[in-house]
C-alpha cells in the first residue's frame, strides 16, 4: 500500500509539471501583454522581468533583438539620465527561467494589471479561504443531507416517498447552478430584501458576512446533495438486491441488521470517491458563482486575470485548481484501500 500511494503521489506531481508547463509555454506564445500603471510602475515590472530572467536589458538599443518592450528613455526615472531598453528573452530561455525562479525562490512572477507588481502569490494566497470556505461549507450541508436521500429512497424503492424523492432530484440536478444562483438572488435579495444581494465588503458586520454565504452555500448544495442522493440510491439499491444480502437475510439478520452491516458498508465504497470527485466540481463551478455574487475568491480571480490577461495570477490560479483536483484524485485512489479491505490485501500480495 505505501508502494502504491508513493506511486500516485510521483505520477502526480509529474502530471501537475507537464501540465503547467504546458500552460506556460501557451501563454508565452500569445501577445505580450505591457503593465498597466505609470512609468515609473512599468520599470519596476520590466526591472523585475529583467531580474527574473524573463527579459533582457542593454543601456543602448539593440534592433538585433527585436522591438524593445520599455525604454527609460525620457521618462526621468534617473535623475542622471540613465536610459535601459529591455527586449523580450526567447520562450525556452523564459521556461528556464521559470522553473529555476520556482524552485529556487517560489517566485511565481508579479501581476501587470490586477494588482500590478504584487506578488501573484500573495494575491491567490488573499482570494484562497473564500473560495475554500464556500466549498467546504456547501460539502458539509449536502453530503449527510444527499446520502441520507439516498438511503431514504432506496429503503422506500418503488414506493409514492421514493417517486417523490427521484422526481424532485431530477428536477433539480437539469437545472444549472448558475440558474438556480440568479432566482436565489432575485428572490432572497431584490424581492424579500432577506439577504444580501453581493458578497458583504470586508467592513461589513459579522452577520452581514454570514449572511453573504447564505445565497451562494444554497445554489452550491442543490446540485450536490441531488448526486449524492442519486448515486447513493442506485448503488444501495444494487446491493441490497445481491445474492450475499439474500442469504444474510435467510440466516437470520434482520432488514436493519443487514443494511447498516453489509449493504451500507459495501455502498459506501464507490459513494465515498464520488463525495471527493463531487467536491471538485463544485470547487469548479463555483468560478461562475464567484462572478454572479461578486464573492473575491480565486474563481472571479481567474475570470478577471484571463480578460486582463494578467498571465502570472492566471498560471498560479491554474496551479491552485490544477493541484487540488490532482491531490483529490489522488485521495480518491488511497480511500479505496481504507474502505475496501480487500484492495488493501491486494496490494500486499502484490508487494
């Protein structure tokens, strides 16, 4: 088993490299995109380019290199008169760069238009709690209350409670989380007044700030807690109708007996990853959410840094979600083994 979550973990942490090395070579083959702010903001930029390795920069111009992207020239940044011109490195040599400033430094680059020469860490690392905190809170109310559906209907198969139960989850599962997102807020906000119809600011009260997770947790739950009662029915169901259960029954166990000491426990085994598949796609969707509520987390984050193209904060924010699905897959695969005893002894005779 430690041999085989070793394993997961390397093909990981390669799949997150070739991934965002990927991503990084694409983005540097689009347009340059120039800093916002004056001139004395794009020299800090270009001076940090330069320091980074991404950029070169001569105290005379160089036509052999190109166009140059800034000059100092005329913009009385040196009260000495000092001119630089930086010109743009080759994509490979930047690739190089990259990697030696990651791990190196953990520098990650600076942001030209979101927040411009501020770390781009420290900007995801500001917007990361919100977006996690929605999650999280939307996991914990739609997991007991979709499994418990589930369990619900399936003990109730084929009965008016288990039509009523699949007819509403199927009404609610077609519905996008985005529309349900809107109505919330139309309901809740501009039409009862009851909450709040954007993310309260950071100056706003402790209960304005409850509040404000109110709309969003709701429109997270609704689809989440309609696959989890889906895929919970279905897979009870399967294994309360198997030959094992049948002759548990026939040997005395009682129906509750049988549920909470077989049929459970063996469901469980694929319920269980999808709570985690579940959990990042959510974590995905709420990037929607995000924009609609105006919430600052690293969903509207991307949103923003891909129309500014703020290429730095875009290839963090693609590393966080990027990292978190990786790292739930690889969760995903080391949760068979603790739930399903017999993939733990596979693995030992293996070994």
């Amino acid at each position: 088993m430690r041999k085989y979550v070793l394993k997961r973990i390397g093909l990981a942490i390669i799949t997150c490299f070739i991934i965002l090395s990927v991503t990084f070579l694409l983005m540097k083959l689009l347009p340059f995109q120039e800093p916002i702010g004056q001139a004395i903001d794009k020299f800090r930029y270009y001076n940090d380019q330069y320091t980074q390795g991404f950029v070169l920069r001569f105290a005379e111009e160089k036509p052999e290199f190109g166009d140059y992207l800034f000059t100092t020239y005329g913009t009385n940044i040196f009260d000495d008169g000092t001119v630089y011109y930086y010109y743009l490195r080759p994509v490979f040599e930047q690739y190089i760069s990259w990697l030696g400033n990651i791990f190196t430094k953990w520098d990650w680059g600076v942001s030209t238009s979101i927040q411009v020469n501020v770390d781009a860490m420290t900007i995801i690392g500001s917007r990361l709690p919100t977006t996690i905190s929605i999650n999280i809170w939307a996991s914990l109310i739609s997991v007991p209350l979709g499994i418990l559906l589930g369990i619900w209907a399936a003990l109730k198969k084929n009965k008016p409670t288990d039509h009523i139960i699949s007819t509403i989850i199927m009404v609610f599962i077609s519905v996008p989380s985005f529309i349900i997102i809107s109505l919330l807020i139309k309901f809740f906000a501009y039409d009862t007044g009851l909450l709040p119809s954007s993310w309260p600011t950071s100056g706003a009260s402790l209960a304005m700030k409850i509040e404000g997770y109110i709309i969003p947790v709701m429109s997270l739950c609704f689809g989440s807690i309609c696959g989890y009662c889906r895929f919970t029915r279905a897979e009870l169901c399967e294994v309360m109708s198997s030959d094992y259960l049948l002759l548990a029954r026939t040997k005395g166990l009682t129906k509750t007996q049988c549920i909470t000491r077989h049929a459970l426990r063996n469901a469980m085994v694929p319920i269980v990853p999808s709570i985690l598949a579940e959990f990042i796609s959510v974590l995905s969707g709420s990037m929607i959410l995000e924009n609609l509520y105006n919430i600052p987390g690293i969903g509207t984050l991307f949103v923003n840094a891909l129309n500014t193209r703020d290429y730095s904060v875009l290839l963090v924010d693609m590393a966080v979600f990027t990292t978190i699905s990786l790292l739930a897959a690889v969760v995903l695969d080391i949760s068979y083994g603790f739930i399903d005893p017999r993939i733990r002894m596979g693995a030992k005779n293996n070994g």
